[in-house]
C-alpha cells in the first residue's frame, strides 16, 4: 500500500469510528430525555453517572504529607503510588501518605474547602495537628463506609 493508500485507509477508519461516536452520542442523548420524561431530572442522573464512572475507573482521594516543608496536600488521582513518587520528585522529599479512598472529583473539591482557613496554595495546606487530626477522622470515615458497600 502506497503512503497515499495508508493515509487515506486511516482516515476512513477514523471517520467510521466518528460516525459510531455520533451514533453513541445520540442514543445517549435519548436515554437522558427518555429519563426527563418520566420525571428523572438530566442534571441529577448526569452527576450520578459521572460519579459512577469515576468510581468504576477507580479515581481515589489521597491525603498526603510533607513533614519536612509542614505541607498537607489533597489530591486525586487513579495511581496514588506513582502521584506520590511524582509529587516527591518534584517537591525534593518524600510524600508520606496517610490514607486514601474511592471518591470523585467534586469531592475532592468539597476536602479542600474542609481545609480552606489551612490553604497555602493551591491543593496544599499547612500540616499541623489540626489539619492532620482532620485529615485521619476523613479517611476513617471514607474507608469505613468504602467497606460497608
């Protein structure tokens, strides 16, 4: 096959997949209305589905530390172990984790607001006793009802 050939082989498959992706999008599409029909509201059900697929992708909160710069820092990732080797590498000290947990993305959101009055900057926040103390009673709870489901 001349490169012309192979060029133009690759770009109907990629217009074949396109054309499936549509073909998706608006069955998807259909099944929200058909749900707003009977009363399930589209925003409601969209931000339970995306809560559900994160937690099928396996998206875990983590409370990290870095005692020698007194840091706290929460993140999200699907890879904790290589966020934090990642994170030490960056930082120049090792990240010691605390915990972790299934959990989503608006949530990770709403721990940093926990931890608003200790925010430093960005996902980073003063490592005290208070903040750590909170940091524990989270991961406590989070594991526990991980656990229970």
């Amino acid at each position: 096959m001349t490169g012309d050939g192979q060029l133009r082989a690759f770009i109907e498959r990629v217009l074949r997949l396109k054309d499936e992706q549509d073909a998706l999008a608006a069955d998807i599409r259909e099944v929200y209305a058909e749900a707003a029909r009977r009363g399930i509201s589209k925003t409601t059900l969209g931000m339970m589905v995306r809560d559900e697929r994160q937690a099928r992708q396996g998206w875990q909160v983590y409370f990290a530390i870095f005692p020698g710069a007194c840091l706290l820092k929460i993140g999200i990732s699907r890879n904790v172990e290589r966020r934090l080797e990642t994170l030490s590498y960056i930082r120049g000290e090792k990240a010691a984790l605390l915990g972790s947990f299934p959990s989503t993305f608006p949530m990770e959101g709403w721990y940093h607001a926990q931890f608003g009055a200790f925010r430093l900057h960005g996902e980073y926040f003063a490592l005290n006793d208070i903040t750590r103390q909170m940091a524990r009673e989270i991961i406590e709870r989070e594991t526990c009802e991980a656990e229970a489901a």
